[in-house]
C-alpha cells in the first residue's frame, strides 16, 4: 500500500505530518531578542524592546559605551556615569537618542538601518552599524556570486 493510500489509522500516530527535525540545543545558553531600527535625522531609535525585553520605560538613564564593533547600552547602574560611558534617557515617547560623538565613532549616520540584539540579563542593548553586518555576513558566507 502506497503513503498516499494509508487512512489515518494506518499510522502509528494517526498523523500524516512529518516527522519534527531535532533541533540542538542552544550553544549560547540563553535567548537573545532581535529587531531593526533606522537613526533619524536628530540621531533617534526605538524599539519595542526597550520597553518588552529589557523593561525601560520613559524616563530610564542608560550608559552608552562603543565597543570595538558596536554599540553597548545598559540600564544605568548609579546617578553618574562611568568614565567610559556616555549617559542617555529613553524620553517620553520611548526614544531614545544616540549622541552625535556616538554617533560619528561608531560610522553610522541618518537613515541607517541598525540591528539591535537585547540580551535580558545583564539587561543591555547591542547596536550594530551596517559596516559591521555587512563585514560579519561576508565572513562567514559561502556563497560567491554568479559565475
């Protein structure tokens, strides 16, 4: 008898569906939460996950530093900054707004297209620059164009 002849029953589930591949677990440990987010004209973003992952709300200081690929933002863990840090608010309507020397040493600028990745515990924001993503998707792609 063909698959295509079998009656539900002659399965052993009852289900025609195929089978679940088995996905490895996670080598990373815990999830990460991913989004995109285009800098405006006066150097702005906002993301849902400011407020639905990392849990800040209007009014929430944070600490920018630039690392040596992205950009690290975490909840401010006292009323002034550390010496590495540029502080920052999410304002009112949940941007929060990137300081022009940011900015400009990390290469983005108006209109650019970022990934942010929020990493819940130890509650940061991780932005990437375009330059970055192309760089790390060119590396690790095997794919050669057209011949």
């Amino acid at each position: 008898m063909s698959a295509d002849e079998r009656r539900p029953s002659d399965t052993p589930t009852g289900d025609r569906s195929l089978p679940l591949p088995q996905i490895a677990p996670s080598r990373y440990g815990r999830p990460m939460w991913f989004g995109m987010s285009k800098l405006d004209g006066h150097g702005r973003i906002a993301s849902r996950l400011f407020r639905d992952v990392l849990g800040w709300i209007p009014g929430q200081r944070v600490d920018l530093s630039l690392t040596t690929d992205h950009i690290l933002i975490a909840a401010a863990a006292s009323a002034a900054p550390r010496p590495s840090d540029v502080a920052a608010v999410i304002n009112g309507l949940g941007w929060l707004v990137i300081p022009a020397a940011i900015r400009r040493r990390a290469g983005i600028g108006s209109g650019d297209h970022l990934l942010l990745a929020a990493d819940d515990d130890p509650n940061a924001l991780h932005i990437y620059s375009p330059v970055v993503l192309t760089f790390a998707l060119r590396q690790y792609s095997t794919y050669e164009g057209p011949r």
